[in-house]
C-alpha cells in the first residue's frame, strides 16, 4: 500500500470515529423531559380557640343574717366604737339607733345584746339577744340597729342612765348623750324595762 493509500484509510477511519463518538438524538446527558411540581396545597389557617371570660362575681354585702366566716376572730373592745344618736320617745317606750364602726375585721353576734348601766356605771338590766348567728365587720363600715327600751316599772335610778353593748369579749360603754335622763317610760305592763334590738345592718 502507497502512503497515499494509507492516509486515505486513515482520513475514512478518523471519519468513522468522529461519527461514531457524536452524540445521537435522544441520547444526551440531559435527564427526561422536565417534570411540573404539584401545585402547593394552601396552607390551612391555625384554628383559633375562644378565651371564655369568667364574668367577675361581685362579693355580696355583709348582712345581719351571715353566719360569720369561719376562722374570723370575735372584735375587741379596743376594735370597736358605738355611739348612739336621737332618742325618740313614746309613753311607754325610749328607743334610739345605735352605729357600730369596726378597726379591724372581726365578727361579731348578728342580732346584738345591750345593757342599761346607771350614773354610777351599775348594772340596771341587760337584754337578751334576738337570734343566732354571727357578722363579720368590715373595717370603716358603720352597722346599725334600732334599740327598743319598754316600760319601767323599777325605782328611779341614779342618772343618767345609759347604753352598753354587750360583747363576746366584753362589754363596750355606747357614747351619745344620755340615753335617760329623768324621763323614764311608763311601767305599762308591770314589768319591764325590756331591751329589745334589731339585728345589725349595713348603715345606709
């Protein structure tokens, strides 16, 4: 073979391997066709839980009628004050309201005792108590009740005569001016005097 010869078979066969080393369609590197994402669900709003708002409780007023909070110490003396104000009268009877303001918060009985003490702070006659039960005292709160003296069908005593507020731990002088003084209810019934109160309330 002539060296023309030979370049020409090598010329063919450098042709035959470009061809063969080209890419083919269909074949390249590339991946398959491009593939379209699923469209993204929306995202689902957070569900909201509803505050329930306890609506607030108003703490009731003390009243006459409570039974007192367990645990709530009787006043002292020192604690309380009481003072009485007009006296109005009738033949038979003297009554007048006495205000009660307690220091501290303690209790007292719901339906109070009262004695009758003379000029020379002796004991005339204590009453009895209308009720049971037991009234926690707010501190700054006036309480009131209507005292009810009836009849008097013992000797003149040394005036003036006044109030005294009987207490589970003592008994607590009611300040005013004299309760009696020379006027004396009439002895109506034939015993007496009587003492007689309501129960203790807010005063208005």
């Amino acid at each position: 073979m002539t060296d023309r010869g030979a370049r020409a078979a090598l010329a063919v066969l450098v042709c035959l391997l470009a061809i063969a080393c080209a890419p083919q369609p269909g074949t390249t590197g590339e991946s398959g066709p491009p593939t379209t994402p699923n469209p993204s669900l929306p995202d689902e709003p957070a569900m909201t839980i509803p505050t329930v708002t306890e609506p607030p409780i108003d703490e009731p007023a003390p009243t006459a009628t409570d039974d007192g909070t367990a645990g709530t110490p009787p006043c002292e003396l020192f604690d309380l004050k009481a003072s009485h104000g007009l006296v109005e009268a009738t033949n038979d009877t003297r009554s007048t309201e006495v205000v009660l303001v307690a220091a501290a918060t303690c209790s007292v009985d719901a339906f109070p005792t009262f004695g009758l003490v003379d000029g020379k702070g002796g004991s005339i006659e204590t009453g009895d108590g209308g009720g049971p039960g037991a009234l926690d005292l707010v501190p700054g709160v006036a309480y009131r009740t209507e005292v009810t003296v009836t009849g008097w069908c013992l000797a003149d005593p040394s005036f003036p005569v006044n109030l005294r507020l009987m207490t589970p731990t003592g008994a607590l002088d009611v300040t005013g001016d004299a309760f009696l003084d020379g006027d004396l209810p009439d002895c109506a019934s034939g015993t007496g005097p009587t003492i007689e109160a309501t129960a203790w309330e807010p005063a208005a």
